[in-house]
C-alpha cells in the first residue's frame, strides 16, 4: 500500500512533464505554411526572370536591305521556288531597332522568264513575306522585288536590215544582167536577212542573275508588326 502510494506522486509528474513538453513543440503545419512562397510570389518572381516580349510596329513604306542567301536566276528558277535571306541593316523606328541585322527572312520566286527569242527580255521577280528576329518570333512582311534585263530589239532590228542590205547589194553584183537584177536583188535580200537573224540571236539580251550575297533594297509595302523579346 506504501509503494503504490509512493509510485502515484511519480506517474503525476511524469504525465506533467509530456504534457509541458507536447505544448513547447512548434505546429509543423503551420510552420511550413509559413515558409512556403504563395502562388502570387511564384508568378512575381517568373515575370522577373523571364522578359516580356516587345511588339514594334513597322509602318509601309519603311527601308529593309535583304542579303540573299543563294543565287537566282531567270534561267533557273520558277514560280513558287523558296527564297532566304537575312536583314543586312538594323531596321530603325523611332530611334529603336524594330528589326535587327540577321533576322532571316524568307520568300518565294513569283516570276522567271528566261531570253527565249530574239528581242526577249529577261524577268526575274521575288515576294518575301516572313521575318525572323535572333531573339523573338516569326512575323508576317510584305516587300517585292523585279528585275528587268535589258532589250536588245534595236540592235537586233539594226544587225537584220543591216545584213539584209549587204546581202541585197550582193544578189545586184551577181545578177550580171539587167533583166536578173531585181530577182538578184530579193534573193539577196533574203539571204542577207537570214544571216542577219543568226548574229541577232548570239547578241540578244543578258539573263537576270542576282548572286549570293547580293543586296537587295526593298520598301515594305504594308505594315507589319515585329515581335522581339524584351
């Protein structure tokens, strides 16, 4: 009976002992609540890391110089064939850079006529319609280019009657008589004329060929609008 009594005193203050020690403990729930970052910080913190990107709007009429990056010819080449590019300059709007030199730039041949018969003339036309920014996304552009060669009808024109004269005054000399004159007359010309056609068709008009590298200057021919990152 004196041991119990003895032993009860002991279990009392042990039980109080827990009980004080239990409530000094930290809520672990709501110490990580605590320290845990909410979703509103989260985003805060991402829109700071990551840019937010920057749209320029590039009025019609604006200068772009395109490097091609492979040659073309109208001898060549055919409607619908791809086009690329690059931006060579930096393209300026209101004292910032709206398209920074090597953008890349892509197109299509709409046009490619070759010299096919005397007095032709060579047609090598471009539409390029996207551009791409080093740091940003593809944007929708429009700039046109054709080329013209050169006609050489006149000199073609002039080397025919030329020849077909020489070839007339010959047909006269070996007439040898008076009544063969004209018939030696017409078929000299006519000789004259052929020979003519054939130098004619040596010297026509050069082909269009625009070579790698070469620089084009083109005028944007509606608006467009540019997005880089920031």
């Amino acid at each position: 009976m004196i041991e119990r009594n003895r032993i009860q005193p002991v279990l009392v203050v042990i039980l109080l002992l827990a009980i004080s020690i239990g409530c000094q403990q930290p809520d672990a729930t709501s110490g990580s609540d605590a320290s845990a970052p909410s979703a509103s910080d989260s985003d805060s913190a991402l829109s700071q890391v990551v840019p937010k990107p920057v749209v320029t709007d590039v009025p019609a009429g604006t200068k772009v110089h395109i490097e091609l990056l492979e040659t073309l010819a109208s001898n060549r080449n055919q409607a619908g064939d791809r086009v690329s590019g690059r931006v060579a300059r930096d393209v300026v709007v209101a004292g910032s850079v709206a398209i920074p030199a090597g953008s890349e730039v892509s197109g299509l041949v709409t046009e490619a006529v070759g010299l096919k018969k005397i007095g032709g003339r060579a047609r090598l036309g471009l539409k390029f319609t996207s551009v791409e920014p080093p740091s940003g996304s593809q944007s929708a552009i429009r700039a046109s280019y054709l080329a013209v060669g050169k006609s050489e009808t006149k000199k073609d024109a002039a080397t025919i009657a030329g020849s077909a004269a020489g070839g007339a005054i010959l047909g006269r000399i070996l007439g040898h008589q008076k009544d063969k004159d004209a018939r030696g007359t017409a078929i000299g010309g006519v000789v004259g004329a052929g020979v003519g056609s054939a130098i004619a068709a040596k010297t026509k008009g050069e082909e269009i060929v625009l070579h790698s590298g070469r620089v084009l200057h083109l005028t944007l021919q509606s608006p467009a609008q540019i997005t880089v990152k920031g």
